[in-house]
C-alpha cells in the first residue's frame, strides 16, 4: 500500500464488494483494491449510512484481502464512532490482513457523499484525535484522512485547514472529495496543498479525467469507487428482464460469461490439482508402509 501510494505513476485503486468482484480488479490489473462501503452497503441492500456495524464491514474486507494478492484500503467511513471505536477498528482491521483504512473527517452516523442530506464536518479536534489515535496503535497499517471540506460546502480554505491538522497528527494520505462535475476543485486544492502527504482523489462525478491528467497534477492515487457495482447491476437487470420476456435463456447466452470463468475465478483448477496431488501423495505413503 506504502509503495502504491509513493509510487511514481498514478495508482489505480478499483472498488469491490466481494471477493469475485476484487479478482476481477486484479485480474485488470490495478493497483489496489478500494473495499467499497458503497459497494458494500449496496450488495447488502441497504443504505450508505452506517446501517451495516462495524463487525459486518470488515467481514467484507477482510474477504477481499483473503481473496487477492493486492493490497486492500478499507473504506471505514467516519471510524464506526468515538477515538474508542477508531482504535478497535484499526487494531481489528491490521490484524485481519487490510493494508490500510481510510476515515472521513464527517459526523457519525455518515450519509454518503452523494446523497442530498446532512453531510455535516466533525469538530476538528475530535477527528485529528482519531487520527492521531489510529496512527499511534496501528503497526503498520496505512491510515488515510478523508476531507469532506468540499462535500459539506465549508469551501476550500477549510479544506486545507484540515489537511494541514490531519498531516500534523500523522496521517500517511490524505483523500480529498468532491461531487462537481469537473474536476477543478481538487485540482485548486492539490495546487494549494503545501504538505508532505500523498493526494489521492475519486474522479466519480468528473469522469472526464484521465490518469495523465491526475498524474501531472501530483496526485498519487485515483479510487474507482463503484464502477464495477454499477455495470454489474446494468448487466444483471438486462439479463433478467430479457430471460422474463422470451421465456427462455437462449437469447442471452451470448453475452454471458462461461462457467469456466467462473470456475477460474473460483480457483477451481488449483484445487482439483491440490486434490490429486495429495491423493497421490498419500498413495504413496500408503504403499511404501505395506
């Protein structure tokens, strides 16, 4: 996670919500895998509002960490609470194999960026504690700082207030947010930014950026949020509407992925050849003690 963040290219993080989805991330060859609270909360059928606790996020997580070699940042919206909950949550999350957590400087319970609604900023002594706290029990687990500054509409001053503060209490990223359609926000922010830490951005809302783009505006890592939930959702919905009306499965089986890419993803070739390998293995044990 360290080396994605201080690489000098561009990281690419891409959002997933189960391990199948996290494969397909690495198997496209991104950098990092975004465990995606909105992906999460998506698939759970609920709300991005902190309605899914703690324990069932990191459940989540902790399965795509699990699943691939790449390193996983965990999207721990506010840190599920008090300083109290921030420090269970880091010390839970490192010692499940997450590479690094990233909390957002908002009010708990949090609503989603992109929800008309409060998105009210938390009292910056009460985040950069959580901030400090998080660093100081953490081994070696990547804490990122979100801003909500621009969410929120506190405006860009307040927006580098609040890097400035995070920074000092030892964040090692900060994320800054922004829901305009362009994408002259965060580059404001990154010209202004005078700190040490590495920028990563989530071009959701400006998807008209590209990587070059990001790369020479100094921003060290962009997060593909959701768009893998989304076109998956588009496919899905397609498939069963289409099956209902010609009652039968003939016309969509073309655009379908084949059971062996399932198959591969599920690893199964690894375990038929795990399973004859052992079997021949104990075979022969069983002979040479006759």
């Amino acid at each position: 996670m360290r080396a994605a963040l201080e690489s000098p290219g561009l990281a690419r993080a891409m959002g997933a919500h189960s391990p199948l989805s996290a494969r397909l991330a690495e198997e496209a060859g991104f950098d990092v895998i975004w465990s995606s609270g909105l992906e999460i909360s998506a698939a759970a059928g609920v709300p991005d509002a902190n309605i899914l606790a703690m324990p069932e996020c990191l459940e989540a997580a902790a399965g795509l960490a699990d699943a691939v070699e790449l390193p996983v940042l965990a999207d721990c919206d506010s840190g599920f609470g008090n300083v109290n909950n921030v420090i269970h949550m880091v010390r839970t999350y490192e010692r499940r194999g997450l590479a690094g957590v990233c909390i957002e400087d908002k009010q708990f319970p949090k609503l989603n960026s992109f929800i008309e609604g409060n998105q009210d900023l938390a009292p910056l002594d009460d985040f950069a504690g959580k901030i400090r706290a998080a660093t100081e029990v953490r081994e070696d687990l990547v804490v990122v700082a979100r801003l909500e500054a621009l969410i929120s509409g506190k405006g860009m001053d307040e927006a580098l207030r609040r890097a400035e503060v995070y920074e000092r209490a030892g964040a090692d990223a900060l994320l800054i947010h922004s829901k305009l359609t362009e994408p002259d926000e965060v580059f404001a922010f990154r010209a202004a930014y005078t700190g040490d830490l590495p920028v990563i951005v989530v071009p959701t809302t400006y998807n008209q950026v590209t990587v070059a783009e990001l790369q020479e505006r100094g921003f060290a890592m962009a997060i593909y949020a959701n768009h893998a939930l989304r076109s998956s959702l588009r496919a899905m919905r397609e498939t069963l509407v289409k099956i209902m009306q010609d009652g039968t499965t003939l016309h969509v089986e073309e655009d379908l992925a084949s059971l062996k890419e399932i198959f591969d993803l599920q690893r199964v070739p690894q375990m038929l050849e795990r399973q004859a390998h052992y079997e021949a293995l104990g075979r022969d044990l069983a002979e040479a003690a006759r």
